[in-house]
C-alpha cells in the first residue's frame, strides 16, 4: 500500500555514491530538505494569500 503517494519501498532504495562522503550526503540532504520546506512554504503563503 502506497504512503501518500509513495511506493512502499521509498525509504529503502539506495544508490551507489562511492565518490561522496558522508559528510556531502548529509550535506546534500540537509539542503533538500531545507528547499524543500521553503518551497512548501511559499506555495502555503500563496494559497493563504488568495483565500482572502
């Protein structure tokens, strides 16, 4: 049964990155994860802004 969407196995795949540390994975994750609550930040701000 799909998560929202998701497929069931999202959190398990994986991908070879031999050449990344695991700081630059971190990094990089931190980075979407802080774009991506900026992006559903401003897409919430314009649905509030156009409820009014």
């Amino acid at each position: 049964m799909a998560f929202n969407g998701f497929a069931p196995d999202f959190v398990h795949r994986s991908i070879p990155a031999p050449d990344l540390t695991i700081e630059q994975v971190v990094e990089v994750g931190v980075t979407f994860a802080h774009e991506a609550l900026k992006a559903h930040v401003n897409a919430f701000s314009e649905i509030r802004r156009t409820d009014r």
